[in-house]
C-alpha cells in the first residue's frame, strides 16, 4: 500500500466532491493511509486528447512522472483520471519516439515503471472484497443496485481494468457487502461523457436507455466508478418517472463500513439518495442540515 | 557468514551413509602446490574429511561428472551456480542421467585467483577458515583479508549464476545471487560489434596466431560433450589439419556455433585455455545474438530446446 | 451534406491520408470492409453527420476535405467502443482522434465550434490554473455559446450541494503545465491560420 | 581411386553453341578420376544412351557424370539408363550446363569456365558416391479411419468397398457426428437423418469394418504401410453383446443431466443412448452423474434390464491393430460465442448458435421440432440471425470465412419461415457467399420468403427481460437500425476440436495456425498430409459443408486404396544415416524432423572399460523423406544424408572454388 | 583494397531442389541472363546447409554464399527454411563479428516460379561483392 500516491483529479475537489470525501473515509477506515501527490495538475481529461492525442499523453505523464521520481505509482479514484494516466503510461511502455518526445518536454526522466491503479481496482483485487467485507457492519441487504462502469475503466483492452461487455469488479464487491447486483447489459454503454453541454439533448437520450433498462433490470439505483458518468446520470434524468439515484460506490461501501452520511457525501446528490438509504435501514441517525435544507 | 565446511562435510557425509550416491565430487588441497584445489572424489562417509570448500575451489566439476557417471555411477556433486548449469547442460544433451546426480548446491561468493594470492599474500593459506564479506574474504582466525576486486578469477567477475539453480539441495549458508562486480555482461561483446570490421578481424587474427589449438577449451566444456567430435574427424574433413589464419578461423567459429546457445557462460573454457584466447567473447556474442534476435532470455540457463533447433514463423529477416 | 454527391476517388490523396493516420494512430484504415460493427455500437451517431464506417471509407476514398470538415470526429467521445470491437483490428476511436489532430494542424475550420470551444476553453482554465476549475469552464461556454440561462437552475442546485467550488486551485506545478500547453498552442497557431 | 567417365552433351546447339566444348573437355580430362570423356550432339537420346553404356563396358566406369540439362530434366532418365548398365543409379551425377550456364550466358570464355567448375563439381561430388539401395518394406493391408461423422462413414465404406478392412474409431457411444445433429440440408432440404442413418447402419452390417464406438486412439506408432495402432476402448458399464437396445433400461435412470447431443438443450440419464437413430443401439452409463457411481446406490438399470447387460465393474480396455494407411476425420467444433460479450451469449437463453437452432427445430429434439424460445418457450414473433461470429474477426474470432454459415443461415431461416410464415426473419450478413451448385438459388429463395437481408455486422445484443434488443448499421443506407426479437442465432464459426493439435502430435501431421490439419499441397495433394499414409477428410482439415465432406472422404479412400492396393512398396534412398560409432544420442535430430522419423535405441559398445550400453538415434527409412535438417543439427557429425552427404557437400564447395 | 586485373567475383549459390534450383532453371528456360559469377549446388532444403559449408567457401575462393531455399511456409519439407533462417542469420552475425564482410552471406527465397527474381539476386550479389572485392582475410598463405 506503500507503492502509491493519491491522484484525486479535479472534478474531486468540485463536482465529484462526495467521490473524494467518500475515498478518504473508506481508505482511513479502512487502515490504508495514502500519502496525496504533491503539486499533482490535471490529466487534460477528454479535452486534451481530442485536440492533440500527444498534448493529452503530456498533461498526464507530468504527473506519472512526479511519482515515479518518489519510487511509486498513482492511485486515482476517478475514472477519467485513470483513464489518461494509463494512456500516457501505455505511451511511455510502449517506447519509440512518443516516449521520447514525452521525457523531453517534461523534462523529467520517465520510465513507465509503476502502473497507474484506479481505486476499484484496488479495493477490490489488492484490498480484497473479502477482507472489506470481514471489517464491514452494515450489510446492504435487500438493496438492489445496477453496477455501471461506464467506458473508461473497461476501454480499450490495453489498460481496461476489466470486460469491455460484462465487468464484475464492482458487481462482486457491491454483492460481497450484501446489495443484490442486477444483472443488466448497459453497464458499459457510453453516458456521453463531455458532450452534455455541447449536445445535450443526445446525452439525454443516451442517460435515458441506461436507466431504463436498469429500473427494468429492476435496480434500485445505479452505482458508478467516474464522476463524468455519476454526473451525466444525475444531472440528466428525464422528468417523469421517478428518477434513481446514482451513488458512487465509495459511498456504499463507507454506508456497509458504518461511516455517517455526511462523511460520505451522501447528501449531496442532485437526486436525492438518501432517502432509499433511510428506507432500507441503511443509514440510521438525525437527518442533517443540508439533507433537511435540500429536501 | 563462513565458508561452511563443516555444514557441507556433514551433508556429504549424509548422502554416503544414507546410500544416496556411491561418491562425491568436490575438492581437496594438493599436498604440494598450496594454492591449488583440484577436483577430489571421496566414497567413504570417513573420508569426507579430505573434501575442502574455500575461495581456492576454482576448477569446475561438470565435465568430470559426465565422465565419472558414465559407467553408471550414482555421484553427489558440490556444485556452485556454474557447476550446476553445467550439470543440466549435460542432462538436457542425455550425457549425464538425471538420477545419477545428486546435486548440492553451494551459493558462490566468488572464487579467488589463488596464484595470485600466492604471490602477493602466501600467510593467507594459513587459514583454519573462512568468511565472506561481500567485496572481501575474511580468513579465520588470522584475520587477513583479501579484497576480491584484486583476486577474484576473471570468470567470477562476469559471473550471473552464483545461485545454483535447479540443485537437489542448496546449503544456504552463505551468498546469493546477486554479483556487485559484474556490470555489463557483454561489454566486451559490445566494444569489439563497435570496432570497425578490419579491425575486428585483426583482433581475432591476433589472437587465432597465439592459439594452440590444444583443445583444452573443449575438453573442460560441458557443452562440448559429443562423442566424436566433429573437428577431430578425418571423413569428412571438417577441418584441416594445418594450421593458418582461415582454419583457426574455422576452428573457432565452428566452436562459437556448436556452443551458441547452449553454454552456460562457466568460463571454464577461458580458464583452461594456456594462452588466455577470449572464448568468453565469442560464447557471449551468441548469447547476445540469441537473446536480441530470438527472445530467447536466459540463455546461459540449460533447457530442453535450444534455440538453433527451434524456430518461430516471425524470426528476423536481416538478409533482404 | 451526405446526399448523393459525386465520389472521386483519389488513390494517391487516400495512401497519404492513411499514411498520416498510421503514424499518428497506429493503425492501418485501409483494412477496414465495411462492416459497420463500429457504428452499430456507437452511442453518438445520431449526433454525426456521416456514420464511423464512412468516415473510415471516405479515408480510404481519399475525401480528406470532407473528413476533416464533418462533425463526426468532433462529436465522437473516445469512448473506444467501436475500437474494441473491430473485427478488423483498427483502431477506430484512435483514428478519429487522428483525424481531430489533423483538422487542427491543417487549420480546418470546423462545423463544430461549440465543442471546439469547450475543449479550447477547457485547455485555457488547465494551462492558466494547473488544474480544472469546473465553474470557470461552465460559465465560460456559456457565455460563448450564449445559452447564458440554459440550466441555471441545475447549477444553483450544484452550489447549494457544495459542487461548484467558486474559487480555483492553483498548485505550484502549473507553471510547468503551462508551457506544455503552450507549446500545443504554438503548434496550433502554426498550423493554423 | 573410382573411374569417373564424363558425358558433355551438346543439345544441339543449345549448350554448344555458347560453351566451347572442345576446351572444356581438354580441362575434365584433366580432373582426378577421369578415365573417359566424350562429347554427344543428344546424349538423352536412344544412342547417346547406348554410348554411354558402351563406355562403361569399354572403359570399366564406376562413376558416371552427364554434363546436360537440369537433373530436374533428365536424371530419372540418366539413373534408368544406370540400372540397365548395371550401375547403381545412385552413382551418376548430372552437370547442369544447359539451364544454369549456356542459357543464361553470352559470353563463351565466361560460359566455358563456370562449365568447367560445374563438371568439377559433379566429378569431385560423384567420386564420394556410394551405391543406394531402395528398401522394400510389407503394406499391412488394413486401414484406420479416425472419426464416425459423416466424413469417416463414407471413407470407411468406400475402402470397404474395396475389400480392404477397416478399422472406425469414433470417440462419441455413436457414429454420425455433427450431420445426426442437423434437422435439414441445403439446398436441397432432405432429412440429416434420413439420408445419414443407412449409412450408419451399413457401416455397422459391413463385414469388412470394424466398429470401434465410445473409443479413442491412444497413441500411433510406425510408418505407411506399418501402422501400430492402440486404442482406449472405454468402458461402457453396458455388455454390446448382451445388450439387444431395448430401451428399458433409459426411461427408468432417476438422474438427469443436459445432453450433449441437444447442446444442452434438452436432458438425459445418466444410462443413455445419444439420440434415437444412434447405432450401436447400446446405452452407456456417465460415471460422473450415475447415482451408483456416485453414491454408491441405486442399480435401478441393472434391475430393469431384460437381457443382464449392465456392467458396472467394466474396465478401460486397449486393443492393439495394424493397419497400412489412416484416414483422419476428426470433424469440427463450433466456436463458443462466449467470446462475444456484446452478443450476450451467456447472459440471455435465448441467443443461441446455429447448431443449438438445429436441435430447436429438430422432430427429434427437446421441443419436438416445435421452434419455441429456450427462455420463455414461446413462439418467436422475430428472429435474427447474426453471421460471422467467430469467423472473419481477427479481434475476437478467426480470420478465415467459415464457409458454410452463409447456406445455413439460409436453410435455417426458410425452415423458420415454413414453420412460423407470420414469424419476421432478419439475417444480419456482411457478404453473402453462395458459390456452389444450386446455392445462389437457395439464398434467393430465403429472400423470396420474405427473410430480410441487413447488410452489417451488429455490433450489440441488449437483453431486455425476455426480449433482444438489437442494435446494428445498415450499411447500405448508413443509417443505425435497432430492433427488438424474440430469438438471436448467432451463425458460429466452424473451428477445430480442441484437442486437435494433440492429435495432430499423435499422428505426427501438421496443423495449421488455427489447428485445421493441414495437408500436403493445396493444390496437388489436397487430401495427403506431409506423413505418408495418413489422409484427411472433412472438416477437420478445415470448413466444409456435407457434400465437400462426402467427396473428400471418397478421395481420401482411393488415395488409402491406392496404396494398400499394393503388397509392398520401395522406400526412398536419399535418406538419413547414422553412424552409430559417432552418435552421441542427444537425438537433436528428432527434434528438427518433421516427419517423426528419427527415434532412439539402445546398442551394446565395446570400450577399454568393457562392455557398456548406449543411447543412439535411428532413422526410419520409411519414414524420412531425405530433407537433410537432421544432418545439420548434428553437432558430432555422426547424422548424415545419402546421397547428399557431408563429405560431398564439402567437396562441391572445393571443387568450385578451385 | 586493392581488387586485381579482370577479377570477377565468385559466388557458390545452395540452392533447395524444389524451389530455388526450379527458380534457377526458369531463369534458363527464360532465356533471363545474369552474371556468370554464381555456380549451384544443388541440396534437397536450404535446411540442409551447414553454416561450415558457408565458411568452407569463404576460404577455399569464393567471394559470396548465397543460401536459396523456399518462401516460408511453402518448404517442401514444411519447417527446414524455417531452420535455416535462423542458422544463417546467427552465421551472418557472427561473420561479422569475426570480420569478416555480412554481405558476402545472404538467404534468399526463390519460388520455382520465380526465374526473375533469382537473376535479380545474383546481379545485387554480384555487384555487392564487386565493391568488396576478393576476401582478403581468409585467403593468407602459410602458418601465421
């Protein structure tokens, strides 16, 4: 566990503010402190690699490079984030001339040694689901939640972190915990990603097939890896059906470890998750000031 | 840590009684020549005593081990990383049966030049014992050390198997893998691929006028275990008797290309040569040349196949 | 704009295109047959003017005009689902991108601006602050694209959440991403016109 | 030293005209071992021949070189000649002045003295000539056929027909293969089964073929002619003579488990026989699902049979059979569309692969030939079929076109379209390949039914609760097209059986990337393998529908028959030696043959230690076929290759570079 | 280096009797002229071609070897100019290792449809080792 630094990405400290909060909580609780990555900037998210594949590797392995100048390797919560430092790390490993390009406008040796992790991938396969679950106190039982993964983590093979079709990481930890993992055929469909400014209306339609088909797979909510996708799927629901929430799975996983809501987040959703957490018996305790507020 | 001579006197002792092996190969002293050990074979768990384990202990063993077992002979070996390899190198060409050898593994610090210790520090043979402290061997109990970048044999200094792999048993009592004195395997090889061609020949010429052609290169090899060796024979005659600047040529790179890819970089081949011919050069420019044009990894370590008798559909072309 | 406009076929213009798209990409279109596997399965494809697979034909026509003036490339989101399904191995999300670098450097002037400007805008707030700062992007596209007041209501709900921080980050290492973005944006002017 | 007469032919001008024969003989004259040299205007005509005959009466010759044309011409021409000389034909050797000298150069001085080299060469090479004598070696008149499909059927019949035993071994308790698992055959839609079973039965009447079911080929020692076959006859638990395929035995079995032969689609007991029309009629027990097996208890089969047939302390059995020739029709396997996470294979029943189709519209399949959704059991409103699965994917299949998928495809939806007229049938297809007799016809007639053709490949299947939701591009409009079916049947590719390659090993046949064995000459030797005496048929050499199948087994047959037709055959004389004195025995040798012709044998040396015993390589001659690889493996030079032996090779070389 | 009056180079050419040596006799059947420095010995496989015989040709006069054997993955013998590329190409190495010029080692595949190409090769071979020149190195007399 000593092998990393913390890479918490941008939207992490705005609007992906429970995913952060919620990390910290599991991995404090959870025994494992990672030290955050001094003076870490942005990967260049989808932006930097729609403009030019190179500036986009460069934003990233800036920060790859810092780390690997301390002897570790980036842990990342966010999807996106994992996404571009894989790219640029698969970049660096590759070699040949990108590579070099790469070292010289850093301006930093760059070798590729550590491969970057994401924070599912972690939890789950260095953590172990078993071992969370034996330190866990509050199964999530009778929950039924639609696992969504979105693209990044399960795209293209060469640093997906699981299957591009049907991915179980965080279906086996959720099911480990207690909830019930449906099982669906969107989990890895495309949410729109930056695209819910510019055409919003086709991001629309494309959050709408997600969670239909996750109410049909008969899902209570869904639950996400990316901040990008918990965004889209939160902010662009269609009115008229009751909408679902979309928790990260951070914030499960601190509800089945026993840590408060507030500490977790939970209550900062567009819509509103808490109050199926109520239901279920999930989450217990007073209702707090922006719980009330938002109401 | 020490030169565990009794652990291993014990443990050679335990495999005669025990009835594991009719013998054991290992070393003793030469009553007269102090700084020499030759191989030594002891039958009777009473004379293990005569075996010896200290930095003098240059001679390989595996080529002694084909010929000793031959008849059927069930033998132990104290075998360093060297050693071993060149067992299995024997093993895998069918020279040496498997349940013939029992192989006891001794981890190697690294061997001194023991004429040259002779010379320049004679006291040190006084020696009850010794121990190994990494860049120096420290002997018991008059305390005299020798510092081994001055007296380590040149083929410890290159030497990557200092673990003995693939053993029955490995006393662990001392050393590990790792070799601090060797930085780049083929540096050599390197510098004399950057020569320009002339030159390189030159070099060779050089050396192909001091050559001998005695054959002891052979004789210690463990890859060099046919039968009948083909540069002996008269019918065809592979290679001619006289000797000038293109059968020396032939000899060597004939020797260079039945070894490419099967030698296990003991370095024996260089110890044993009289006139100090760089076979190491040549071994270790087909082990570069299998490793970069072939992936084969490691290949000074013994496998089933070797890479001159196997091929891949995506081989290297470099002839168009 | 597809309609049934003439097709000349250039072979020369299509192997220096392919050529370009290899080195960037790494990866041959000219394998493509048609199959269509990478467009069945993109999400966006109702938001492109030509589908991925003409886009892959149009390369292989030599059309290089019409293919770096389309909205395809722009609009497709990397998502890499046509790449990991391509029977024939190319790499298609990594060709679009190709494609979008190509645009830039030969000065194309896109179809679709607004999200040429959101990743414009996106890299300016990065090469400034060293990190992104999400209310800054939002308020800056909106003003461009003057849809000022468009979901006004949403970002009040993100402020109340605590979601929209009004202050941005600025790490110490933003100087140094600043002149990686500056040598990008070098490149583009250069390229540009 | 041996006596080398020369023979310079002119042939006519074409080699005169450019190389001046009359300096060129003054230099062979002078070549160690010429005793006679003479010039012929054609020496390959009748008195040329005559002439040389005379020569080696007259002058004693032991060695012949003919400076001529290509050995590739006439040197079967030249060692005729030889034998009626009576010289081993071995000991001529050809210089090649024609092809590789007059006429390709100008130059007569240039011309002259690489001719002069090239007799050298053959003058130096011929005087290490060794006579060579081809072995004869006995045909054991009996052949193997590998696999009970309909390829090995017809192969087992046909060679029976020639009144040659056969040997069938087929792995499965019943013969018929993949074809007893087809409903209908294009394009001609006749019964599987109806025209399969009397062929099945006929091979099980046929006095000239044993029928060795429910048994495997342990391993495959010697060479053509000389077979030694051992086979794993498994247990059954059931008596073949005893039992008279009653039946009783199979509706009273309390265990149930999926059916191979329905793909899983429907069950059977654990004593069970395949299907309906299985011949041999005899059950078989599965010892991993028996109860007494298992448990220990039940013996409810032992009590119900009539005819005291069940034997639960039945043993493995190996039989041991020589044969001359083997036919291997091992089949095919469909690929596992598991491999397409996109088409939701594992997640929903109701996508299934054409085979499992076969068996849902099959009278004797688990529905009753009634085409009913395996998830919901009902009747599909719209199927689509998706071809190309697994074929034509380099991502996630196989490059190659697995032929058949398109026609069935076809057949499979007319059957749908008979069955279910108001059911809609869509076939998603990238081309349609329909090259063969009557099929265009067949595919059109699909169209004709109203079966709608989408050009493209889909890209996603969407299990929505019972339903699929399908999403694809039409290609031919560039637009994206989604729809919902009730049934997906992925047209799976033909691949090989996954222990193709280990048979492939047994036998010592090639195979090719994908495992399809492969055979000698695409072209010229389709249905020989590099091994001689062993032929392919089916798909097991790759894909092939039933018609391709049937005719390759019949000419696999007569290739079998053709060979066994004889009492014995010559072997090859340009083959390897070993000179055992030499011999190391570190059989480097065997590992380089591709043919499996090297193996090792203990021999008694005398040594100044006495007598001891020692590992050394031998060579079958029947077996080699003279490539030379194993010479240059040979480190101790103990290996060599007659007739192009080291010894001559080196001399060649000198002899040029005088 | 200094090359002699009228020297022309000699090339000893393996050629695998499926393949090349039916290459090489297109070659005459087409009437294709190519220099007349290569002489042929002809071998069953280019897989047959012990690297000794290369050196063997170096030192007893000839200035090139060429080794022609069948493209991959058409050998008559399905694998053996499989093993020769890999022979060859460790042989080639070493040459140069040694000193001795790479060039004057080269493998080819010729098809026996393919008369053209085996001129080609043998006018590049020929033209190569006439900018070499003899080789000098193997060629001392006497005792060194």
């Amino acid at each position: 566990m000593n092998s990393y630094l913390y890479y918490p990405g941008c939207s992490l400290a705005g609007t992906a503010r429970e995913y952060g909060q919620s990390t910290l909580a599991v991995l404090r609780r959870l025994g494992c402190e990672i030290p955050e990555l001094d003076d870490w900037t942005c990967c260049g998210a989808s932006s930097a690699h729609s403009l030019d594949h190179r500036l986009g590797l460069a934003l990233a392995a800036r920060n790859l490079a810092l780390a690997e100048a301390q002897g570790r390797g980036l842990l990342t919560p966010c999807a996106a984030c994992y996404s571009r430092l894989a790219a640029a790390w698969h970049g660096v490993r590759q070699g040949g001339e990108v590579a070099e390009w790469l070292r010289e406008i850093l301006g930093r040796p760059l070798e590729g040694t550590f491969r970057p992790r994401s924070l599912l991938e972690f939890l789950v396969v260095e953590i172990g689901s078993h071992e969370i679950a034996r330190q866990a106190g509050v199964p999530l039982d009778g929950l039924k939640v639609a696992c969504y993964y979105g693209c990044l983590l399960s795209r293209p093979a060469e640093w997906a972190i699981d299957d591009a079709d049907n991915p179980q990481l965080m279906d086996g930890l959720l099911e480990e915990l207690g909830a019930r993992a449906v099982p669906w055929a969107y989990k890895t469909e495309c949410c729109g990603s930056f695209l819910a400014l510019a055409r919003t209306a086709v991001v629309f339609g494309l959050v709408e097939r997600i969670v239909e088909a996750a109410r049909e797979a008969g899902a209570d909510c869904l639950v996400t890896a990316c901040p990008m996708c918990q965004a889209n799927l939160d902010m662009r629901q269609r009115r008229g059906r009751p909408p679902l929430p979309i928790f990260y799975f951070t914030q499960l996983v601190g509800v089945s470890l026993g840590l408060a809501p507030e500490v977790l987040g939970l209550d900062r959703h567009i819509i509103p998750g808490l109050p199926l957490l109520r239901e279920r018996n999930l989450v217990s305790g007073p209702v707090g000031l922006r719980e009330r507020l938002l109401r | 840590m020490s030169w565990a001579l009794p652990a291993v006197d014990a443990l050679a002792a335990r495999l005669l009684e025990d009835r594991l092996v009719d013998a054991v190969l290992g070393w003793a002293r030469d009553p007269d020549l102090p700084w020499q050990r030759y191989p030594h074979r002891v039958d009777e768990p009473s004379r293990v005593g005569e075996l010896v384990w200290d930095p003098f202990c240059a001679p390989g063993l595996a080529k002694l081990v084909f010929r000793m077992t031959e008849g059927g002979l069930k033998l132990g070996v104290l075998a360093r990383g060297c050693d071993a390899l060149g067992v299995w190198r024997l093993i895998h060409d069918r020279r040496i049966a498997r349940e013939n050898v029992y192989l006891l593994g001794l981890p190697c610090p690294g061997m001194a030049d023991g004429v040259r210790v002779w010379e320049e520090c004679p006291e040190a043979f006084d020696a009850a014992g010794w121990e190994d402290h990494g860049s120096h061997w420290v002997a018991v109990p008059t305390g005299i050390r020798l510092p081994k970048e001055r007296f380590l044999l040149d083929k410890c200094l290159q030497c990557q198997v200092r673990w003995p792999r693939q053993c029955d048993e490995v006393l662990a009592v001392q050393g590990g893998s790792w070799n601090p004195f060797c930085e780049d395997r083929y540096r050599q090889v390197r510098q004399l691929e950057e020569l320009p061609l002339p030159q390189r020949f030159d070099f060779w010429r050089g050396w192909f006028e001091r050559c001998l052609r005695c054959f002891a290169c052979r004789q210690v090899c463990p890859a060099c275990n046919c039968e009948s060796c083909s540069l002996d024979q008269f019918e065809p005659n592979w290679l001619e008797r006289e000797v000038g600047v293109a059968t020396q040529f032939i000899f060597h790179f004939t020797r260079a290309l039945h070894v490419a890819g099967r030698c296990v970089d003991c370095g024996e081949c260089q110890r044993a040569c009289p006139v100090g011919f760089p076979l190491g050069a040549l071994n270790r420019k087909m082990m570069k040349d299998m490793e970069d044009l072939f992936g084969v990894r490691e290949p000074f370590v013994p496998q089933e196949s070797e890479p001159l008798g196997e091929f891949a559909l995506d081989d290297p072309d470099e002839f168009r | 704009m597809v309609g049934s406009r003439l097709m000349r076929p250039d072979l020369q213009k299509s192997e220096r295109l392919r050529q370009r798209i290899q080195e960037l990409a790494g990866t041959d279109v000219g394998r493509c047959y048609q199959c269509g596997k990478c467009t069945g399965g993109c999400p966006l494809v109702e938001a492109m003017d030509f589908t991925p697979r003409q886009i892959m034909r149009l390369v292989n026509w030599g059309a290089e005009d019409e293919v770096l003036r389309c909205q395809t490339i722009w609009v497709c989101a990397t998502c890499f689902t046509c790449t990991v399904r391509c029977p024939r191995q190319i790499k298609v999300a990594e060709v679009m991108e190709a494609l979008r670098s190509l645009a830039r450097r030969e000065g194309v002037r896109s179809p679709a601006r607004d999200i040429l400007r959101f990743h414009r805008l996106f890299l300016a707030i990065v090469g400034r602050f060293g990190r992104l700062h999400e209310l800054s992007l939002v308020m800056g596209y909106k003003v461009f694209t003057g849809r000022l007041f468009q979901d006004l209501g949403l970002g009040l709900q993100m402020f109340l959440r605590g979601k929209l921080s009004p202050v941005p980050e600025r790490p110490g290492g933003a100087r140094q991403l600043a002149r990686i973005v500056s040598w990008w944006a070098e490149r583009e002017r250069k390229g540009g016109r | 030293m041996k006596r080398v007469g020369v023979f310079l032919c002119w042939c006519g001008s074409n080699i005169a005209g450019v190389v001046d024969m009359d300096r060129l003989q003054a230099e062979v004259e002078r070549m160690p071992g010429v005793v006679h040299v003479e010039q012929n205007k054609y020496t390959c005509s009748d008195p040329g021949q005559e002439s040389i005959r005379r020569a080696i009466r007259e002058h004693r010759l032991q060695r012949v070189v003919v400076a001529a044309c290509s050995p590739r011409m006439h040197e079967r021409t030249f060692r005729a000649m030889m034998r009626t000389a009576g010289l081993n034909p071995y000991l001529l050797e050809m210089a090649n002045l024609r092809e590789h000298c007059s006429w390709v150069h100008r130059d007569i001085d240039e011309a002259t003295a690489k001719a002069v080299d090239l007799v050298r060469r053959a003058v130096f090479k011929v005087r290490l000539a060794r006579p060579l004598q081809s072995g004869k070696v006995p045909i054991t008149r009996r052949a193997l056929v590998l696999g009970g499909g309909i390829a090995g059927i017809q192969a087992a019949l046909d060679l029976a027909d020639f009144g040659i035993p056969v040997v069938l071994v087929e792995s499965s308790p019943s013969l018929g293969g993949r074809m007893a698992q087809l409903d209908k055959t294009f394009p001609t839609l006749d019964c599987s089964s109806c025209i399969l079973t009397p062929k099945m039965v006929e091979v099980a009447t046929h006095p000239s073929i044993r029928l060795l079911t429910y048994s495997e080929v342990e391993s495959v020692e010697g060479y053509v002619g000389n077979f030694k076959v051992l086979v794993r006859r498994k247990a059954r638990s059931v008596d073949e003579q005893r039992c008279t395929g009653c039946g009783e035995c199979l509706s009273k079995c309390p265990a149930k488990v999926p059916s191979e032969f329905d793909l899983g689609l429907g069950t059977r007991g654990a004593i069970y026989v395949p299907f309906p029309q299985a011949v041999p009629n005899v059950p078989v027990i599965d010892r991993q699902s028996c109860l007494y097996f298992t448990r220990g208890r039940c013996r409810i089969c032992q009590r119900a049979c009539p005819a005291g047939a069940i034997d639960y302390q039945q043993e493995d059995r190996l039989e041991s059979y020589e044969v001359g020739a083997i036919v291997v029709a091992t089949g095919y396997d469909q690929f596992d569309p598991a491999a397409y996470g996109e088409y939701a294979y594992r997640a929903s029943p109701n996508v299934i692969t054409g085979l499992e189709f076969e068996r849902l519209v099959s009278s004797t399949g688990p529905t009753g030939g009634r085409i009913l959704t395996p998830g919901g059991g009902r009747e599909p409103q719209r199927v689509v079929f998706i071809k190309c699965v697994g074929s034509r994917d380099e991502q996630r299949g196989a490059s190659y076109c697995s032929k058949t998928c398109c026609m069935y495809v076809a057949k499979q939806a007319i059957l749908l379209k008979e069955k279910l007229p108001r059911c809609e049938v869509y076939v998603f297809y990238m081309d349609v390949r329909a090259a063969g007799k009557d099929y265009e016809e067949f595919y059109l007639r699909a169209r004709e039914m109203g079966v709608q053709y989408v050009r493209g490949r889909v890209a996603r299947v969407f299990p929505h609760g019972d339903r699929l939701r399908i999403r694809a591009e039409d290609t031919l409009i560039g637009r994206r097209l989604e729809l919902e079916a009730d049934l997906v049947v992925l047209a799976s590719a033909m691949v090989p059986r996954p222990d193709a390659r280990q048979v492939a090993r047994k036998l010592g046949i090639a195979a090719n990337q994908h495992g399809f064995f492969s055979e000698a000459h695409p072209k010229l030797r389709p249905v020989e393998t590099h091994t001689a005496g062993i032929f392919l048929a089916g798909a097991a050499q790759g894909p092939k529908d039933i018609p391709d199948s049937v005719a390759q087994a019949g000419a696999a047959a007569s290739k079998a028959a053709a060979l066994l037709s004889r009492q014995e055959m010559e072997t090859e004389p340009v083959v390897a030696e070993v000179n055992e004195h030499w011999c190391s025995g570190c059989l480097r040798c065997a590992r380089v043959c591709p043919y499996n012709a090297i193996s090792e044998r203990e021999i008694r040396v005398r040594t100044a230690a006495g007598v001891r015993t020692k590992t050394v390589a031998t060579v079958n001659p029947g077996l080699c076929q003279g490539c030379g690889a194993c010479a240059v493996a040979c480190r101790d030079g103990a290996m060599n290759l007659a007739g192009f032996a080291d010894q001559q090779v080196l001399a060649e070389v000198d002899a040029l570079c005088l | 280096m200094s090359v002699r009056e009228g020297w022309r180079p000699k090339i000893v050419a393996f050629c695998c009797n499926w393949c090349s040596y039916a290459g090489a006799d297109l070659a005459g059947t087409s009437r294709i002229p190519y220099p007349a420095s290569v002489r042929i010995i002809r071998v069953p496989c280019s897989g047959r071609v012990n690297p000794v015989f290369v050196v063997r040709a170096l030192q007893r006069g000839a200035d090139g070897v060429l080794v022609a054997g069948c493209h991959p993955g058409d050998c008559h013998y399905s694998t053996g100019n499989l093993y020769a590329r890999r022979r060859l190409l460790v042989t080639r190495r070493l040459l140069a290792y040694m000193g001795i010029e790479p060039e004057r080692l080269r493998l080819c595949w010729v098809s026996a449809s393919e008369g053209e190409r085996f001129a080609k090769v043998i006018e590049e071979m020929t033209a190569v080792l006439e900018k070499l020149g003899p080789v000098q190195q193997l060629r001392e007399e006497g005792p060194p």
